[in-house]
C-alpha cells in the first residue's frame, strides 16, 4: 500500500519535471531567437529562467489551472 501511494507520488512529480523541462526548453529557443539568452548582454540565465518557470507554475496550481496527464 506505501509502496503504491510512493510510486503514484514519484509519478507525478516525474510528469511536472517533464511539464518543466519542455517548457524552460522553449522559452530558452524563444530567448536564443530574441538574441536575449546571455547573461553579460542583458539577457536571461538557465537558473533565472527554470525558477520563473517553477514560480507559474506553483501559481497555476495553487489558481487550479494546471491540468493533470
């Protein structure tokens, strides 16, 4: 029974590390076609840009706009 409600957990966080992973992955293309990808430049960092992402979407979900798999 523990093991189950474990696997069920560690499958939810593995699909929201999925739900993260794509989307800092677009909007670093997005930043890298805007020439706004380097730091030195005015642009964004990796570790900047997957903290936003983590923030909206904890904010979506407290909202309930974020819709499970």
């Amino acid at each position: 029974m523990i093991e189950q409600a474990l696997a069920i957990r560690s499958q939810k966080r593995l699909s929201s590390l999925c739900t993260l992973c794509l989307q800092v992955l677009v909007l670093k293309a997005y930043l890298r076609a805007c020439h706004l990808n380097e730091v030195n430049t005015g642009g964004l960092s990796s570790y900047s840009l997957t903290n936003m992402v983590i923030a909206h979407l904890q904010e979506e979900l407290k909202v309930g706009n974020v819709h499970g798999p």
